[in-house]
C-alpha cells in the first residue's frame, strides 16, 4: 500500500475498496450515503478517500489526493453489523470513541474478513494509548 500525505514516513498496513457509509457522526445519527472509498489503514487511523475505487490508489502517495476523512481507532469497537443495521452482506460496524459509527461492506467475504481481522488486531493492539 502507499503511503498517505498526513503520514508520509508511516508504511499502510492495509488498503482496499471498500463500500463505506456513516450512519451517526458525533452521537447523532446520520442519512445513510454508500460511497465506493479507496480505504487505507494506518497505524491506528483508517483513511477514506472518496473516488473511483483501485483508480485513486496511485494518487495516495502524491499530494494529489487527501483523505475524504479519517477516522480514530484507538478506544473503538468493531463488530459484524446486525440484520437491522444494513441489509447488505459482509457489514462491519465500527464505532470510534468520538461517536462516529461507520458500516464497512465488500461484497467479497475474503476481503471483508481480512478488514474485520485488521480491525479488531488494530484496535486491540492501540486500546491502551
Ligand atoms: O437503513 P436504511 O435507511 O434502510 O438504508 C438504506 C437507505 O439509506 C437507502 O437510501 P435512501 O433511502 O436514502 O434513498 C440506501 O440506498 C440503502 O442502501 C440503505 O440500506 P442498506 O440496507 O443498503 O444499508
């Protein structure tokens, strides 16, 4: 993966696409918007950048792209979606400590899989900074 501009000297330790839709920011609960997002793990940040999926990855390592936002995993949870939350397949939840709750969802169970791994590694392994 490359490397984002915020953290130019930090290795990504995942990135994909990935389907991706707030459902609550700051405690309040938000109008669902999938978007297709080019997504990047990071040290305990994941990174979204809005875009036509595998095509924005290139652009990652330049300037040319910022992040469409950034999310903080330390303190989070993440866990399989509830039917109730999406009636998609393959949905993770994850809440961060700021309020924010996201759905992620790949259609592939693969890769969906790999994210939920990486996740719950990544949150554990930063829980106490
Ligand atoms: O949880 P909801 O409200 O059933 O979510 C669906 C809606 O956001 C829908 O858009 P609008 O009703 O705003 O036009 C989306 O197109 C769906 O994808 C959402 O549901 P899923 O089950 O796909 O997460």
């Amino acid at each position: 993966c490359p490397s984002s501009p915020k953290h130019p000297s930090t290795p990504s330790e995942k990135c994909g696409v990935l389907n991706v839709t707030k459902i609550t920011e700051n405690g309040k609960k938000v109008r669902k918007n999938w978007t297709s997002s080019w997504t990047v793990l990071q040290g305990s940040s994941l990174l979204f950048a809005k875009g036509q999926g595998a095509s924005t990855s290139w652009k990652f390592g330049s300037n040319q792209s910022k992040p469409e936002f950034t999310v903080d995993l330390r303190g989070g949870a993440v866990d399989w979606a509830s039917k109730d939350k999406s009636s998609k397949k393959h949905v993770i939840e994850l809440k961060t400590r700021q309020g924010t709750e996201l759905l992620i969802q790949s259609e592939i169970d693969s890769v969906i899989n790999d994210w939920y791994r990486a996740l719950t590694e990544t949150i554990s392994t930063h829980a106490w900074e």
